[in-house]
C-alpha cells in the first residue's frame, strides 16, 4: 500500500478580524488528522483571518497575529509529522500579501502567493517567495509550485475554481498528478454543484486528482453568504465531498469538520491522459438565412426543467436562507427575530426559515415573535391564514392593528383618509415597519425582513416602509420562486400546516393596502397592476444574468410565452419593467444587509439611483 497517500481536507470555523480564534480551530482539527495519520492537511486560503476580515486584512495588527498564529500552527506540526497547506495574511517588504504556507516537521517551507483574490490581489508575487527545497517550473503560472510526497507530484493552486481550466493545461504537462485548491469564495444556491461538477469534469479530462477546500465555516453572512466545502476527486471519481450543512447529524452547523480520504498513485499513473499535442484550428464560416431559434427557452429559467434537480435547487436554497439567518443570529447574539405576518407568500416564507433557524440553534419556538398587523385592506382569508400559521408553528404572536394610530397619523399631516392615494397606502407599511423595530428594540431582537427580489426589481415596496429591516432572507428569491419554494416546502409539515401553506399559495398577490370588495375579497391585486410576475422574473433572469438588451428580452419571452400571452402584452409588459426597474434604483441602493445566496441577484447589476430608463426603451421604439 506504498501507492497510498492520505489526504485530510479540514474547514476550520473563522471569526472576522480574529487570528487567534481562528488558530484555535486550526490546532483543535490538526489533533483529529493526527489521529488518522494524515500524510498532507489542506486547509483553506486565508483559514487564519478570513477575506470578510475586508480592510483589516492591511492592519500590521492583524498581520502580527496572522504570523504568531502561524507558528503556533508549525510547533503543532512536530506532532502530527503531516504536511499542512494553510492560508494567511503575511507582510512581505512592508506590504500584505495573501499567502498560502506550507509546513511541515516544525518547519515552514514554503510562502505561495494566492493570486486573483479580493482586497489584496493586487500586491504583485514577491519573488524569492519558494525555497530551494521545492521545484519552480517556468511553464507555470506565478503562484503554481511542485512538490513531491510519495510517487505523486502535487501542486499548490491557491486559485478561484473557475479558474481552475486555465492553469491545468500547463501543469498537466509537468507530470503533476494532483492539484490542491485553497479557496474562500461566497456560495450561492448553484455555486456548491458548480464546483463539484466542474472539478469531477477537470479530474476525468486530465487524469488526475483535485482536492478542494473552501473556507467560511461561521463567517459572517452580509453582504454575500460564506459555508465550507471540500471535496477531493480522482480521475473524475468524487471521493469525498461534504459542505457545512451536510457534515454529521448536525444540519446547518457553523462547527469545523475535516475528512481523510486516501489517493492511490496508480490509479491516477494509469489515467494520466494528458497529451501536448497541438489543438486543431477551428474556423466558424460566416451563415446567413437562420429561421427560428434552436434552442429551448424556458418560462422559468431561474429552476431547472428535470422536477428532480429542481427540487434539489428548493433545498439547496432554503438551506441557505436558513444558514445565513443562523450565522446572522450566532454572530451577533440576538437570539429573538421579530417578523410581520401578513398571510402572503413572502412573509410565509420568510416566517419558516425564521422556524427552521431557531430549531437549528435549538432555541425555543416563542423566540419567533410574528405580529398580524391588520389595516383597511387586510381581507379575513390572509389574516386567519397568517393567524394560523403561527400557531402551528409555536411562534407568538402579537396582534396589533395599524388603523386607529394611521388614521391618528392622517389627522396629523393633515391628509383626507378618503384619498386614497400613494400616501394613504405607504402610510400602512410604514406603521406595520415602525412596529416591529420598535417591538424589536423592547425585546433585543432582529427583524427579518421579507420582500422578494421581484418586489426589489420593480420597486414595488415602500421606501422607509417594507423596504426596511435588520436582515432580509428572501431578497435573492424572485416571486415565482417564492411560490414554488412554498409549494415545495408543503411536505415537510404536516396536513394541517401543509393545508394553510396551500391555501396561501392560492391567494392573490397584494399589499392589501386599499379596502376589499363589498364581500370580503381582496381588491388590490398586484398582477392586475404590474403584469404576470412569471414574465417580470422571465425579463429580470435575462437582464441580470446576461445583461440581455431589450430588444433581446422580448424576442425571448414572445418564444417562452407564445401560448400564454399576446406579442403586444408582453411588449407593454416589458416597458412597465424597464420604467420601474430604474425608477426602483434609489431603495436598491440603501437596502438592509442580506447574502447574495443565488447568481442572479439584483446586487450584481449596480446603476445609479438616478439613471434614466430612456436609453434602453428606444431599443424598443420601432417594435409596433
């Protein structure tokens, strides 16, 4: 079994601006590689001050505490005899620099610059970074090292995993059998598969092993989301992989955890496929005259097609929503979260993560305190809905009626109450957010935000209002999906949950902000208002993702939505967006913390808050 070489991915939990915590969880799990006799450690890049540590990364403090860390970490490595790989901030001729130390037997052999990352990418290599004990190959980039353990050759890449296609052509051709990745990149929903199907792609084509690391185990989660994840593949075979909320019995945990799994030299010997051959010369021709467009166009294109794999997507996400809350919790120790309930589809949503955080940090379900807060448009059917759901989930509620202090308020600036205008309806949702800050406020609370990413797109929340909160968790999740994130969610309760979570998935769409009809029924619907939120999704996807011009976005969604609507709806349709898509730009600009948990996300697409509209609409001027 000489062929045999142990590797021992290890995720160490990180606190922001704090070496010395971070030094700790680095020791305690080197004490449990030792155990297995671990022949190389991987830990994460800058697994000693995390990249959300931002501007202190430059501190000479930190750094100071970043190198004392550091070499308690090589006196813990006489015992183990392992050959650890971790990542720290380390001052080179005055300037921080982003390394990756190698140690080994008491000894730090090696500083790797950890090139393409963040505040300190910038900082060229210093050179004479390697000693002479590792060997420097000209064919590889800056930041590539060789070094040898056994039979096999391995290479240090402390790089992006998107990255990754762009360095093994060069280090295939050395002979390098296995690549170790220390990353510390944000997750989205997609992200975790991305990087597991891309790696298991690269491992097969090049015949040979990655092992990956990402840090963030307890970071911090605004403004984007941080969970570990390591996986180690050989020859395209995933022998190992495991994130933060999949390790033990403990779903959702921000605790370290490390594996071992061992590589065989002759397995990867036998699939080195690399060939240094010259890659054929492809030429496109130039053809005109295509009809149509082949390829599908999907309604939905935020979920996959296969029920299957958009099911696994729900969960993926709705596990995100529930760690970044649960890290917002544990980080700042408010151990209570104030919501507002309205029987809508958000607020629910909003409310089950609230449930499933404080049942992951084992805190009591009154914790959860959500408030019906009825006002002139709220109809009995989302109130009792709203009134249910808490009950069943355990949470407390607090009913507080918003009418006598509005119309109190209307009295006092002086405006008609029969005018029901602008004013008269975010007057409502600025009681309702006043509310819960204050209720908040009196119990040490957070409050968790509940608007969606298609409200955030076409501004259709009140500034000051809605728009508000301590920590936002849907803001990443379009309403379509919203509604299928709830439909999903249904066979996780039982019947009588699972009956109001049906009934409000059924419900229209409103703010309830204007009175129901004679009978009770909701009046102010917003679809009836805006257009399909299906085709609103469909248009933000392809701007956001793509950056598709207007022009573009119609000629799409007339092909994905040629049996539901007319060419001239979705032309109307398509205006109405573009105008309150920067209309809406001013609330974007100053919203409240949350993760960017999904790669579509409004973050991602910064414009002015005063940007005109005007420029992209005159694409769409000669289209009748």
């Amino acid at each position: 079994m000489n062929s045999v070489i142990r590797l021992c991915c290890c995720i160490n939990r990180v606190s922001s601006g704090n070496p010395s915590y971070c030094r700790d969880s680095v020791i305690d799990l080197l004490e449990e590689t030792e155990k297995h006799s671990a022949d190389i450690s991987l830990f994460p890049r800058l697994a000693l001050c995390p990249p959300s540590s931002d501007a202190l990364l430059e501190s000479n403090a930190i750094s100071n505490l970043c190198e004392e860390a550091l070499d308690q970490i090589r006196l813990a490595s006489t015992k183990s005899g392992s050959c650890i790989i971790v990542g720290l901030v380390k001052r080179f001729f005055g300037r921080p620099m982003d390394v990756i130390a190698v140690v080994q037997n008491g000894e730090v052999s090696a500083y790797l610059p950890a090139a393409g990352y963040g505040r300190l990418s910038s900082v060229d290599p210093v050179a004479g970074f390697y000693p002479q004990s590792l060997e420097n190959t000209s064919d590889l980039y800056p930041w590539d090292t060789l070094f040898s353990c056994g039979d096999l050759k391995f290479c240090i890449c402390p790089c992006p995993v998107k990255e990754l296609p762009l360095h093994l052509p060069a280090l295939a051709k050395t002979g390098c059998h296995a690549v170790f990745v220390p990353c510390y990149e944000p997750v989205t929903a997609e992200s975790q598969q991305k990087n597991i199907d891309l790696i298991r792609a690269l491992s097969d084509n090049f015949g040979i092993a990655i092992i990956f690391v990402n840090g963030g185990q307890g970071d911090t989660s605004c403004p984007v989301c941080f969970e570990g994840q390591a996986a180690i593949c050989e020859c395209g075979e995933l022998l190992a992989h495991h994130n933060g909320n999949s390790v033990g019995d403990h779903t959702y945990s921000l605790e370290s955890f490390s594996f071992c799994r061992d590589l065989d030299c002759d397995i990867i010997s036998a699939c080195q496929k690399f060939s240094s051959a010259k890659r054929p010369e492809i030429i496109l021709n130039e053809t005109s005259g295509k009809k149509g467009l082949l390829r599908q166009i999907r309604e939905d294109p935020f979920l996959s097609s296969d029920p299957q794999q958009a099911e696994n997507y729900l969960e993926t996400l709705f596990c995100l929503q529930v760690q970044s809350l649960v890290s917002r919790i544990t980080n700042t120790g408010l151990h209570r979260l104030v919501i507002g309930v309205s029987g809508g589809l958000d607020s629910t949503l909003a409310l089950l993560v609230c449930h499933q955080a404080l049942q992951q940090l084992e805190l009591p379900s009154k914790n959860l305190i959500a408030i019906t807060m009825p006002g002139f448009g709220t109809s009995d059917r989302t109130y009792y809905n709203a009134l249910s759901l808490i009950s069943s989930l355990g949470a407390e509620n607090r009913d507080i009626s918003i009418k006598a202090s509005v119309l109190q308020h209307f009295e006092d600036i002086g405006h008609d109450p029969s005018l029901r205008d602008v004013t008269y309806e975010n007057a409502q949702a600025r009681e309702r957010t006043q509310i819960l800050f204050d209720v908040a406020n009196s119990c040490r609370g957070l409050v968790v935000g509940t608007g969606d990413m298609s409200e955030d797109a076409l501004g259709w929340c009140t500034f000051g209002g809605d728009h508000l909160a301590s920590y936002n968790v849907n803001v990443c999740l379009t309403k379509t999906m919203i509604r299928k994130m709830v439909t999903y969610l249904c066979s996780r309760f039982d019947e009588q949950i699972s009956s109001i979570l049906r009934d409000i998935v059924d419900t229209p769409v409103s703010p309830e902000l204007l009175p129901p009809d004679e009978s009770g029924k909701i009046q102010q619907k917003t679809e009836d208002i805006l257009g399909s939120y299906r085709l609103h999704d469909f248009f933000l996807y392809y701007l956001l993702r793509y950056n598709f011009p207007p022009r573009k976005l119609y000629y799409y969604a007339c092909i994905a939505f040629s049996e539901e609507f007319s060419a001239n709806y979705i032309l109307e349709k398509l205006k109405v967006f573009l105008n309150r898509f920067f209309a809406g730009q001013f609330k974007r600009s100053c919203s409240p913390d949350s993760a960017d948990i999904t790669e579509v996300c409004l973050s991602r697409y910064p414009i002015p808050s005063d940007c005109s509209a005007q420029a992209l609409l005159s694409d769409l001027s000669d289209i009748h």
